[in-house]
C-alpha cells in the first residue's frame, strides 16, 4: 500500500472518529418540564457497548449494565445538557437522600434502588403525573393499599417517609414473587400482573430477552435501563464532573401531634420556618393535621425538641376556630357541611358537647379550614326580610352558599322554600330569595 493512500485512510478514520465524537457531545436531548426524561426517545445516539469504562467501586446489583440499551443511556445521560440537569434533580433530592439509603441499608436491597426517583418524579415530593400517579415514588390511586391511604385530610402519596416504605415494600414483594431484580422494577412500572401474565405467555423469566422479543411495554423497555444508566453516573459522579453535596441531607424524626394543627400556627409558635413544615408534610390538603390522635408530624431532628414543646403546651392555640351560636334546626353534620370541617374535628374542639343534645344559643367552635364565608351575627334574618326576589340554583350551590350570599339565615331560607335543611338541591330549581 502506498504512503499516500495510507495516509488518505488515516486522515478518513480521524474525521469519522472526530464526527462521531462531536455528536456525542453536541446532540443533547431536549427536556420536557415533566419527569426525567420524558417523552421516551426511540431513538438514542449510537453508542458502541463498554463504552463507558467501568470503575473498581461500581458493583452493581441489578442485572444489565452490559447491555447496549444501557450503555446508550449512560451516553445519553453524559450530555451536558443531561448532567445539568442531573445536577438539579439530586438537589431536590437532598431532603430524602439520607433517609432512603437508610432504609435501603436496613432491608438489605439493591443500593440502585436509591436512584429510583429521579426516573419516577425528578425527586420532587409533590410531583404529580397527567395519569395521576404522585409523590416521590409515583403511586396511582389504585395502588397505594396497603402502604397508604388518602382521606379528606391526607393525600399519603405525597408523604415522603410513608411513600418510601411503601415503594420499598412492594418492590421487595415483587422480587420475592419474580425472583430477579429487573423484572421486579419492570413490574413496579408495569404491575405485577402484567409482568406475570407475559412471563406465563412466552415462558421466559428474564427482562433482557422480554425486552429483546419486545414483550414488554415500550416504557418498561427502557425502564430498568434508564436507572442502572442514572445509577452509574451519580456513583460516579466526580468521573462525569457533578459535585454532590451529601453533608446538607437533613436527619428526619416523627413527632405525635395529638390533635388538629395548623401548621402556620404552630410555626408561629415554636420558631420553625413554615415553609420547612409543609415541604416535610405535603400530605395534608388543609396544611392541617388530620383529627387523629396518632397522626405524626415529620421533623427534622433538629427542631424536633421545640416543636414537642408547643404542642404540649394547652394554653396554645394550635387551630383558627369560627364560634357558632346553636339556632333552631342545627346539627353538627349541617354545621360541618356548612364550615367545611368534619363532625370529628368539630366533637375534637368542643370536648363535652352532645351532638343529639345542643342547645339553642349554645356557643360551638368550629375550625376554619377551607375559609368558607359565613355569615356573622349582624347578618341574621330580620323578622320583616321578604322572600319576594327568585334566584336559580347553579352547579355547586347548597342552601348554605346561597343563604350566605344573601346574607340570611339558612333556616329562614329553607322556610321560605318549603324546604328542609338537609334537602339536596337541583340545577335550576327556583328558589325564592330576598331582593
């Protein structure tokens, strides 16, 4: 071969090399504002396998960091764009980090697993998916039994501590029924049934070759690939550039409450940022804790001691309270309806009092929770009020709501209605009204 041609070949090697090269580095992936990263590419640059050098200390146990799939999502992962982004997401993850590794330690699971939600939410503790799926960990309505539950008071998905054990749980039973880690991760984005059923149709117990038949979903093909490529990075993240700062995970207690709590009155009171409250319990809708004598408030250690110092105080105004007079015809199931507050959480605030028993002119505390407009004393019906206006009934609208806008008793305009306190009305109907 001639010098010339050999060169001519050298110089053609180096500018493919060099090609390639750069669209490793300049073809970076395009985010959504939605979890990480999503829409699912089909297609993801053309990495050669090992292409990524593996380091001494990555040991991994989830089957399938050789595979191609992987070895494209650590390219894809590589990006600068990616790493940036990267870099955000384990900053929304320093709240939890501490706390999950914990927890994985104790049940002796795969480390990887640690990593799980930046694939499911970003690590952002109220994330919540167009399918409904929300929290950290990303459970459906339907799934969240029995690791959690969702009330009118709470939304568990949204509790970091609980949501963690519960994902932690059902992965575990999900590898003690499957037997492998991979098809355990594949059945926790898929259900268990589903991997089942697949298994059970083709007699293959292996998510690799399930993947390679293409028997699983598009999404759970690229599921397991997805965390074993963010696994090895954020292992390794000194090797891609990322600075992770672990030192600032907060350590994390449970404090028993007791009783009802708005949180802005108790960070008033003892001196922690409310803002720290309400990101460790995202689960309360009414940033009031539930009337459940066992509830626990999440904490960091460090404010735990003044945090049970208030609420062991009882001269301590913990809840923001309306003070109802009893009138004729009042209940406390129609008084809840009306204020927005559980017949529970209204027997909590008035300690002796008998619900078949009130008392006309008898004072009640009702806790002020969704800020409901009621009408104050000033506001009652006057004996000479006419009912002599017509009002039609839009979607939504009790005889509470209405009684208020007029700025009548309800009883009045119940009576005025031929109508009783409880009745349920329709859209449209025709109610007489006040001018």
């Amino acid at each position: 071969m001639s010098f010339i041609k050999l060169l001519f070949k050298l110089c053609l090697i180096f500018h493919v090399f060099n090609a390639f090269a750069e669209g490793l580095e300049t073809e970076e992936p395009t985010f959504a504002e939605t979890p990480f990263p999503r829409p699912l590419r089909t297609s993801l640059p053309k990495t050669p396998p090992l292409l990524i050098e593996k380091v001494d200390f990555f040991r991994p146990n989830i089957t399938g960091f050789d595979e191609p799939l992987t070895q494209e999502y650590i390219a894809y992962y590589s990006t600068k764009t990616s790493l940036k982004r990267l870099t955000a997401i384990m900053e929304n993850a320093e709240p939890y980090m501490a706390f999950i590794r914990q927890r994985i330690e104790e049940k002796n699971l795969p480390w990887e697993l640690l990593y799980l939600p930046v694939i499911e939410s970003e690590f952002i503790g109220s994330s919540r998916s167009k399918s409904g799926a929300s929290g950290l960990w990303q459970f459906m309505r339907n799934s969240v039994k029995p690791y959690m539950q969702i009330t009118e008071w709470v939304d568990e998905r949204l509790d970091f501590w609980k949501a963690t054990e519960g994902a932690l749980s059902k992965l575990s039973e999900n590898y003690r029924v499957l037997g492998d880690w991979a098809l355990a991760l594949a059945a926790y984005n898929m259900g268990l049934g589903g991997v089942n059923r697949v298994i059970q149709q083709t007699g293959v117990k292996d998510y690799w070759e399930l993947c390679r038949r293409k028997r699983l979903k598009t999404e759970t093909i690229h599921y397991v690939p997805k965390l074993l490529a963010v696994s090895y990075i954020l292992t390794n993240h000194r090797k891609f550039g990322l600075e992770m700062n672990w030192e600032r995970a907060p350590e994390w207690t449970r404090v028993n409450v007791g009783k009802s709590v708005d949180l802005g009155l108790l960070a008033n009171a003892s001196g922690v940022a409310l803002s720290k409250l309400q990101k460790a319990n995202q689960e309360l809708i009414f940033n009031v804790t539930p009337p459940d004598k066992d509830y626990q408030l999440k904490v960091h250690v460090s404010d735990a001691e003044q945090i049970s110092a208030v609420l062991e105080q009882t001269d301590i105004q913990l809840i923001k309270h309306y003070i109802h007079v009893i009138e004729s015809g009042d209940t406390l199931s129609a008084l809840a309806r009306r204020y927005g507050a559980s017949v529970e959480l209204i027997e909590q605030a008035n300690p002796g009092v008998k619900p078949r028993s009130l008392k006309l002119g008898q004072r009640i505390l009702i806790p002020a929770l969704k800020g409901t407009v009621i009408p104050t004393n000033n506001e009652k019906t006057t004996l000479d009020t006419q009912f002599n206006a017509e009002y039609v009934v839009k979607k939504g609208e009790t005889l509470w709501s209405i009684a208020a806008k007029y700025r009548v008793s309800v009883e009045a305009l119940a009576n005025a209605n031929n109508m009783g306190l409880n009745d349920t009305l329709s859209i449209g109907k025709v109610l007489k009204t006040p001018n």
